[in-house]
DNA sequence: ACCTGAACACCGTTCAAGT
DNA sequence: ACCTGAACACCGTTCAAGT
C-alpha cells in the first residue's frame, strides 16, 4: 500500500499519505510522528530527512485533503451559485476525513496552505466583472465559516460516535455515513454570504454610476 | 497578585486567572500545566482538583476571555449595525490576549463554551421581528468568520514580531499595539453577512406576505 | 540521498497519602 | 476541601554516524 517500490526509499508523498490514513483510522491526537514512522517501518529521525517539523507535515496532509477543490467546475454559473457550490464541496472535503477540518483549520491559520476557495471563486466573478476586493472578502467569508462550521460538526459526530451507545442508538442503518440534516443551516448560511456579496457589487456599481 | 486570601487554598477562579496572564505573556505553546502550577506555588496535580483536565481548564480560560461579550449594549441599533458591534467587539476580545482566538476557537469547536454572538445578537433580532432561525444562522456565520479571520490575523501578527528584525523595522512608533489596516476588510465581510441576513429576511416576509 | 540509534528535554494524567 | 510526592506512559526534535 504505503510502501515503496523495492530498490528505493520512501519519498515525501508516502510520508504524507501515509499519514492521510492513519489520521482517518485513528484522528488528530494519536497522529504522532512515531505513529507515522513504525507504519512506514523506519525509525522516527527518518521523518526530519522529509519534513522540517511536524507541522510543515500536517500541512502536506492538508493539502492532500484539500486537493479535490481544484477540480470543481465553475464554468456557465452565476457568481452566486459558484459561492454555495465551493462551499458545499469544502465541508465535503473536510468531512472525508476524520478530524480533517480541525486539522485544515490550524493549517490554514499558520499560513502554511493556500485558500480553498479563492482561486475558483475569482475565475466567476472576473467573468462577471465582481470587483476583485470585494471577491476576496466573500472567499475569505466562505473559507473562514465552512472550516468552522465543519469543525463544530465533525466534533459532534466524534462525540456521537463514541457516547453512541449510552443513549437512543435505534436509528436507521448505517445512519453515520448518511450526513444529518443539520446541513440545512448550512446552505442558508451560504446563501446569506452569496447575498450579502450581491449587495456589495450593487453598492459598488451604483457608487460608479452616480 | 494571584495569590488568594491567607488561610484559605486556590479556586477555580484564582486558577484560571493566572492561566490567562501566562496565557498572554508566553502564549499557548508555553501554557502547561507545569507552567501554572508552578506560577500557583503548587504541584501539578493539585490543579486536577480543580479541573477535570486540561481542556476544561483552557475552556474557562476561554470564557473569561469572552467575557466582556456580554457587556455590549445592543439597545436602539437596528440589527444590521448589532452584526458589525458584536462582530468588531468579538474581534477586539481575541485579540486582547496573545493566542486567544487559537485558544476560543478550540474551545468553541469542542463545545465547551458558548456561542458570544447569539444571545446578544437575538436581543436584536427579535426585537426587529426577524424570525429566530435566520438570526440563528447570521449569529453562527458571524462567529465562525470574525473566530476564523482573527485566529490568522493573530498569527500573522506572531510570527511578523519574531521575525521582526530581520525585515524592514522601521514604522511609525509603538505600530504594534495600534491594530493594522486590515481591518477594513474585517469590516466589509461583517457588512456582506448583515446584508445577506437583511436578503433573507426579505425573501422570508415576501413568502409570508403572497 | 536517505536512514539508524540513542539521547534530550519535556508533556498530561493518575493515585495513594497527607492535613 | 485542597494539596503533596512520585510515578506512568508518553511526546517532538536533534545529531552523530552509517550506507
């Protein structure tokens, strides 16, 4: 799986997917950099030849899980649209993963990883001629709430999991994998950001054509 | 200074009180239970009286940094200038401690800490007639942004004042503590939130009014 | 170029026992 | 009610040395 081909070592993608999976087997606080070590059969001094600290890592892993943002497809949408699609797409992305929005969250912090949401959001709204301040705002907005928000949730579903047979545990067939509807707010959310950015370009238009 | 009332031990209060001072004067890294037992004239263990375990402790610090949150006068304001005073006033209680949007943010994700946004908020709400759900949302997009945007912005902030003198050092005087202009586009993204909550609750009345 | 082996300087938490 | 003393089971990072 994780090993490499014979004759050669292990390279920095096989530290970071590697440690993709076991952050998704057994979450944020077991990921220790001993714990990627023995599951690459090497010794922990190892991982410091590919990576300075953990923390430039973790970024790796975040950028593992953040890859799938690249290949949404903006075209022949309106702007407003395009701010409930990527928005939508991040909580999924981070949902793929255990404990992935706490971990993008502290990434995206520090720096150390790019925007999600901002590159695809300003392919629309150049096409629609947004301005490209108020473009950044609205992609810092969707970023800082989605990330948050999932953080929240995705605690509550870890919480969930492991006090799960304490209290009403009758639910539907594997009703863990099926996301709650809670994802209702969600969207509302989204659609006030999608709003809120409208109101800002038709402030900004009506200023120029006074 | 933290040192409680002679005869009488520490309290929960002197505990966490101390933390936030150590909190503030060598930042999160730095905030061990060592740290503060040490800075109490205490063992390490006796800190476990008082606090289950370390993140209950680092939740009170968090509530104490939130605190004045509840001081903000919402009276005669229409809602949309009550999201822009709770979301700069939120802003200004995270920065007024080094780390402390790193700290809140955590505790809010694990839900040991109330929301600082959505009572005062609904006060508002409300009073104006907007429905509860869609004041619900605004309040969750508000804190998750200004948390989220602030957490960067602190440690942008950090890491300029490590690295401060291999760079251009020269600035106007004491342009640390004065809050740089990047605020403006803190404020604008407060300003897209209230006008997309002010969008939906439109769109609300208009289906109520057909 | 990539890894071993061993050490350093720490962590959070537990628990019997004291007063 | 509040704390001591000592231990347990870990951490991330460094560095000389190997191949």
């Amino acid at each position: 799986m994780s090993a490499p081909a014979s004759g050669r070592r292990h390279s920095r993608d096989d530290v970071s997917r590697t440690a993709l999976r076991l952050l998704d087997e057994y979450g944020l606080p077991d990921l220790t950099m001993r714990a990627i070590a023995t599951s690459l059969d090497v010794q922990v001094s190892a991982l410091y030849w590919h990576f300075p600290n953990k923390q430039s890592l973790l970024a790796a892993v975040s950028a593992r899980i953040l890859g799938p943002m690249d290949q949404v497809d903006v075209e022949d949408l309106p702007t407003s649209d395009v701010v409930r699609l990527l928005g939508g797409r991040l909580r999924e992305c981070l949902l793929a993963y255990r404990d992935g929005a706490e971990l993008v969250s502290s990434s995206l912090a520090l720096g150390l990883v790019d925007s999600p949401v901002q590159s695809q959001l300003m392919r629309a709204t150049r096409r629609d001629g947004v301005p490209d301040p108020l473009a950044l705002v609205a992609a810092e907005t969707v970023m800082h709430y989605v990330v948050g928000f999932t953080f929240h949730e995705q605690q509550r579903l870890s919480a969930d999991a492991l006090g799960l047979l304490d209290t009403e545990t009758s639910l539907s067939p594997d009703a863990v994998s099926a996301p709650p509807e809670a994802g209702a707010d969600f969207a509302e959310a989204l659609t006030m950001i999608a709003d809120g950015l409208d109101a800002a370009v038709r402030r900004h238009t009506a200023r120029a054509g006074r």
